[in-house]
C-alpha cells in the first residue's frame, strides 16, 4: 500500500501594509535602542572630565565628584520616593472607583478630567506650589511638627515658608497622579469578567472581588504605572527648582527649611553660569540621574516578569 506524499504547510500571503508595518516597527525598535545608546555614549564622553577634576571645581565643600553628587542623587530618590507613596494609593482608589464603583457617566467624566491632568505644564505646577500650596500648608506642617516632633521626619524647626521637600513632593504626587490613575484604570477594566461573576457568585462582597480577583490580575501594571510615574518625578526639573529651598545636604527631615536638592533641579538652576569644567560636572549629574532611572526601570521590569504568571497577565 503506498502512502501519498505530505501536503506542503499552508503559508498565508503576507500583504503589503503588512510587511511595512511590520519592517517600520523594526526600525522604530532599532532606531529607540540606538538612540539611547548614543545618549549614553554622549553622557559618558562629557562625563570623563568630572571624574578627574581639581577639588575646586565643585561648589561647597565637595572634593571629588562623587562627595558632590551624592547629596543630589539622595534627593532626588528620597523626592521621588515621597512622592509615590502619596500618590499611589490615591490613583489606585481614583482607578477603582472609575471602573468598578462609579456610574458610566460619572466614571467617563471623571475620567476626562484626570487625564486632562497630565497635559498641565510642570511650569504651572510650579507656580501653584509656590505661590498657592506653600502658603496654605504651612500652619499644617507647623502643627505636624508640634505633635510629632520627636520623629526624625518631623523634626523642627519647621521652615516658615512652606518651601520643603515634602511640599515638593506633594506637588510631583499631583504630577504623577494621572499617569498611574490612566494605566490602573484601564488595567483593572481588563480583568476577566468571569474572573469576577465567579467571585460575586462565591458570595463575595464588590471589595472582596476586587481584592481577590482585579488587583492580583492587574499588579504587573500597577508596579508598571508605578514606575513610569517615578520616572516622571525622578527627571522632574521646573517644580522643584522652583518651590524647594535647596542645599548640598543629605537629611530626612521633611519640614525643615534646609532641603536636599535634586539632580534635575540642580542642573537646571547652575547649568546657565556654568562653564568649563563645571558643564562636564552638570552633565556627569545627569548621567549619574540616566543611570538612576536605567536602573529603575530594569528593577520594575524584573518584577513584572516575575508577577505575571501569578497574575493570569500572560
């Protein structure tokens, strides 16, 4: 009995639009990658000179690059770090309400205008920190310091500008806000509905569904907005440089009107009168800050992976 011969695999025909798109999304990665390469290449070249520099070079009473960076890389993190833990949890409610509490009106409406939010300049958020919130939260964070003093957040004497590090951080929370309330939300509106119908029918109240099957579901994106937010107030220039009162310092002290100033912010209020060396010194900064966010990124990236195949993401 003789077999016939196997019939050849069946390959659909590729169309034109598709070979397009599908070569103008490679070069668009390439072109990312390559771009990013050359920053860092720049950064790196300009940076040289900083790393050798006479103690002189460095404003204060820095005597190498590294004891002058350091106090604005701490900063910058501690900044950035106030800011998401005030933000976070208040996306995650504005997020859960649009999708899962809120009428359709209301959650659409309301969506409109948090992400009206992200188009606001930083300029703006600058003036009102300066001239509307320091005012407003300085007998606040005099009566915080009156009651809780004697931890080394709070600890006096409390500035009597309102111009800290925690007004700072208050305003770069307002910032991020709409970039982690945007991706919750439409995170949490991608849970499986069956993922929910059967914890309801378990007789699981609306939170016990949420916090059994939408917020495990949606955690690799909520670690992803988080980080995008970050890097938003990690690189964040204007806002700082203009409502915090700066100095070369390192403290955890949030009231006080001595503050650690940023990278960004540092760049942005020396870059102008800076020359020879010191350029190379700003730029050195900056890359320290590259640096930063690169590894910023990578860590959420790690986590991600590692929470996906608990999270039915993938």
């Amino acid at each position: 009995m003789t077999t016939s011969p196997a019939a050849p695999p069946v390959r659909a025909k590729q169309r034109l639009g598709d070979r397009i798109f599908s070569k103008a999304a490679l070069i668009a990665g390439v072109l990312i990658l390559l771009t990013l390469a050359a920053v860092a290449a720049f950064l790196l070249a300009q940076s040289l000179p900083a790393l050798t520099a006479e103690p002189g070079s460095f404003k204060g009473d820095a005597e190498n690059f590294w004891q002058y960076v350091v106090p604005f890389a701490f900063g910058t993190v501690w900044a950035a770090f106030l800011a998401l833990l005030m933000a976070i949890p208040v996306a995650l409610g504005i997020a859960l309400f649009i999708s899962h509490y809120a009428p359709r009106r209301i959650a659409q409406g309301l969506g409109y205008i948090v992400d009206l939010l992200a188009a606001v300049p930083s300029v703006v958020f600058g003036l009102w920190g300066i001239t509307v919130l320091a005012p407003g939260v300085q007998p606040l964070w005099t009566t915080l310091s009156e009651w809780f003093g004697w931890f080394p957040l709070f600890a006096p004497p409390v500035s009597g500008t309102g111009r800290t590090i925690l007004t700072v951080a208050v305003v770069l929370a307002v910032m991020v806000l709409p970039i982690i309330t945007a991706l919750c939300r439409e995170v949490f509106l991608q849970t499986p509905v069956l993922h929910e119908e059967a914890a309801l029918a378990l007789g699981a109240t609306r939170w016990e569904m949420i916090k059994l099957a939408v917020i495990p579901f949606g955690a690799p994106g909520i670690i992803s907005a988080s980080m995008l937010g970050l890097g938003r107030a990690l690189g964040e220039t204007m806002v700082v440089a203009m409502v915090l009162s700066p100095a070369a310092v390192i403290k955890f002290a949030v009231l006080q009107s001595q503050n650690p100033n940023t990278i960004a912010g540092n760049i942005a209020l020396n870059f102008p009168e800076a020359h020879g060396v010191g350029v190379n010194i700003l730029i050195a900064t900056g890359l320290i800050l590259f640096v930063i966010t690169l590894a910023v990124n990578m860590l959420a990236r790690w986590i991600v992976e590692r929470r996906k195949e608990f999270s039915g993401a993938n």
